[in-house]
C-alpha cells in the first residue's frame, strides 16, 4: 500500500419502518403509511487516510432532531475512536417517511401521536441509532485503497417556489425569475485500478415531487437519482440534499409516479454524465508521431502509480443566529388566548384532525412563547456546527436546517475549490434559514415555519450573511 494511502469503504442497510407508521412532511395526512414504492435507505461512506478518518452517511428521511442527530455522530465517534464533527449525519429530506425529527415539523412527538404511534417510533429511532453506529463500522471494515476526483454537471428541474402575487402574498408555488442552483456536483471515489466504489451527489431542491396523496413510503426522486447512477455506473451512490429551503422540483406534490420518475431521471443522468467525464487515475498525456496513408499524431493516456491524493482535511465552526424580538406580554397572551379559542372551536365542531392538528401545532407554539415572555426572555438564537471537507480538488459543506439556495450559491463562490458541493440537512433539522427578501416580506419559510420549528421567532434579517461569513472563514481555513 502507498504510504498514507486513501482508503474508501461503503455500506447501506434498508431503515424503512412498518406500515402504519404516521408520515412527516405534511400534517394534513394524519392516517399511517398504507404501502411502500421503494426502500428507505441508509448509506454510508467512510474516507480516511494515516492522519484523518471521516464518515459520510445519507439517510431516506425528512430529518432528525439535533439531539437525536447528536446522539447517532457520538456514538459513531465512539466506535470509530474519530471526534462526532467528523461525521457527515445527512438525510434526503423525504417528506415520505417516519417522522424522525421529534418534538417539531408536526410529527408524533410533536402533535396528536397516540400512544401506540409514540411507542412503536421510539422502538424504530432506538433500532434507528444501532443501525446507523452498525452501517457506519461496516463502512469502515469495508476500507480499502483508493482515489477520488470531484466534477460538476448540470440539470434543470428546480425552480424558485417563493411565487409572489400582485398584492404582495407569499405563496409555495413557482418563482421563474428567482434564484435557483441547477448544479449536479459528483465525487468518485474509485479504487487503484479505476473501478467504482462510491459517489457522492445531490441537488438543491426539496424532493417532495409527490404530493399529499401520497400514502407509500417512497425516497422520492433521490432514490431515482441512485437507481440511475448505480444501474449505469456499479458504485454505491449516496445522495446530499443541497440548499433546497426555497427551491421545489418541476413537479411538484404531484400524484403521479412518473413525474417523480422524470425529476431523479434527469439529475441522474447528469450525475452519470459528470461521472464518466471524471478519471480518478493519476496519468500524463503522451504525443506520438506515426504514419499510415496519413500523418497521424496519437495521444495516449500514460497512467502512473503515484500518491493517492495531496489533501484531506476538516475543519468545522460554531454559528449562531440570532432570533427577532419576541412580542411584548399583551401581545403574547392575545395570540395565544385567541389560537386557543380556536382549537376548542373546531373541537368542539368535531373537525377532521387534518384541520385540528395545525391548529393543535399553532397552539403549541404560541404558549411557549407566552410562557418564554412571562418569564422575562426577550429574544433568543440558534447555535450549531457547520462543516467543510477537502479532498483534493473536492470540498463538501454541510449544515443543518433548511438553508436557502443564496446560502448555498454565496458559500460555494467563496470557495477556491475546483468542485464545491453544499449540502443542507445534514446533522440535524432545527429551522429554515431564509433570504433577506424573504424575511422581509414574509411567506412560509418565516411564518408558518417558525411553529412548525417550534422557534419562538423567525431569524433576523442578517441570517444569510451571518451563515455565509462562516463558511467563508472555514473555506479559507480549509485551503491555509
């Protein structure tokens, strides 16, 4: 073996939970999951060479709450003797699966769970965390020599969803003129020899191609795009859901398996496209005269066997962002006395829970902040790590929540690396991190979010810039 040598190995395991399990993403379905399209799976990759061991994991669910992301990064850490920042905990962010990230976003910990439904999901995240520790030590018993190279292609099947009307509302639609990231970033990781072992893709945009109809367990279009990529390709291929906060698919909540089909087939494709435009081998081209009828000059690949690779690094950071003031006590108390009359009302009128478990949502949220302002708290924040990894010409940026796509697009222009990859929803679910524009004018992502999220505020106006500036230290950091 080369002295300090790259090393790869992959795992996957299937983690979808049995039938009746409530799904997360949409608190207007309120009965269990009735069938399963395609296997929720969990797969793992772990890079290390003499000096540094990292783990990269995607998940087919909507998100884990920080604790419980917290506790799965220990315990792998533990295993694998490597500190929990050097594990990458992401998930797809499926809006079709368990609702794994407990105590907001309206799932059974969170609103009208009953408890049988809290039992059986606390028995699926127990089993959850042991599989995750156990997919990870495979992945590294799995290790063996090899090279990886970063490449980017591109695929258009996102659009803006922050639509504005004429009078100025916000709605979850369609957006042409906003911004969008179409870029399909690709790491291989091959062995000595050019064979596959894994790759690394993903796309910023929420994969939520089906729609509330929806009652099947289903990766949506990120199983597409692995499906495509191994059936052409032979590597394990794991998928990062990018700065997707405001981004939404062509099709969009759609009932209509085909529409889900034609979104991952096309990130896919690209995906496959940037892979085969790739050569991980390390090799010089040589020109060579020959005659035949004509003057023919022969360019040829001359492969050499030198080092696996020049950097591998990690470097993390701690960002907080601050919340907006919290309303005055009167103020405080009118909101939540009026959500609360409510609730009793549609109660009372025996509403669907579909009706009744939004408002249940609101009610929640809104008592916390009254006792948070009866107890003398006038603004809170949020703290959390975000994380940045080189190899070579590749760099891979995480954070959690939900960021919005100008997140992503700044924080890859303020990196110097070849190949920049973002990815959102990685290490725990907690908020969505919105545009100044958006803050500003309001829409899903600052008002109903904020309760979904259980936040006692939306995040200041300056989030984006506050987020972005850290990236920008830790990118530097990365290339010092």
């Amino acid at each position: 073996m080369l002295k300090n040598s790259l090393t790869a190995g992959v795992a996957r395991i299937d983690i979808t939970p049995p039938l009746g399990f409530r799904m997360a993403g949409a608190m207007r379905r309120t009965e269990g999951a009735t069938g399963i399209e395609s296997p929720l799976l969990a797969t793992a990759l772990v890079l290390a060479d003499d000096l540094l061991k990292i783990v990269i994991i995607s998940c087919d669910l909507i998100g884990l709450d920080p604790p419980l992301a917290n506790e799965i990064r220990d315990q792998i850490g533990k295993r694998l003797s490597i500190s929990s920042s050097n594990v990458v905990l992401g998930c797809t962010h499926t809006h079709n699966g368990p609702c794994t990230s407990r105590g907001n976003i309206g799932g059974v910990h969170d609103i009208g769970g009953e408890a049988w439904e809290i039992e059986a999901l606390d028995v699926y995240i127990g089993n959850l965390v042991s599989q995750l520790v156990d997919l990870a030590t495979t992945a590294d018993q799995e290790r063996q020599p090899a090279r990886a190279s970063g490449g980017e292609g591109t695929a258009r099947v996102s659009i803006n969803r922050e639509e504005i009307d004429s009078k100025g509302k916000t709605f979850v639609g369609q957006n042409p003129d906003g911004l969008t990231d179409h870029s399909v970033p690709v790491l291989r990781v091959d062995d000595l020899e050019g064979r596959p072992i894994a790759v690394i893709t993903g796309y910023a945009c929420h994969p939520v191609s089906m729609g509330y109809e929806t009652y099947e367990f289903t990766p949506d279009f990120p199983g597409v795009v692995r499906r495509v990529v191994e059936r052409v390709t032979g590597a394990t291929c794991l998928y990062l859901t990018g700065a997707a906060g405001n981004q939404a698919s062509l099709s969009f909540l759609q009932s209509d398996w085909g529409e889900m089909e034609r979104m991952g087939g096309q990130i896919g494709a690209a995906a496959v496209q940037e892979f085969y435009r790739i050569d991980t081998r390390p090799h010089k081209i040589v020109r060579e005269e020959g005659k035949s009828l004509s003057d023919v000059a022969h360019y040829t690949k001359e492969f050499s066997t030198g080092s696996t690779h020049q950097n591998f690094s990690i470097e993390t950071r701690q960002v907080t962002v601050p919340l907006q003031q919290l309303p005055d006590l009167e103020t405080a108390a009118d909101q939540f006395n009026q959500v609360q009359k409510r609730v009793v009302e549609l109660t009372a009128q025996g509403a669907p829970k579909a009706v009744i478990y939004p408002q249940m949502l609101v009610e929640r949220w809104a008592k916390g902040v009254l006792e948070k302002v009866e107890a003398g708290i006038t603004e809170e924040n949020l703290t959390f790590e975000i994380q940045g990894i080189r190899l070579d010409d590749f760099v891979l940026l995480t954070m959690p929540g939900e960021p919005f796509v100008e997140i992503g697009l700044e924080a890859k222009e303020n990196s110097s690396a070849k190949v920049t990859m973002f990815a959102g929803y990685c290490n725990g679910i907690q908020a969505y991190w919105p545009s100044p524009k958006t803050i500003n004018v309001g829409g899903m992502a600052v008002e109903s979010a904020v309760k979904t999220y259980n936040n006692s505020a939306p995040p200041v106006a300056e989030t984006a810039e506050i987020i972005v500036n850290d990236f920008s230290r830790l990118s530097d950091a990365l290339v010092s």
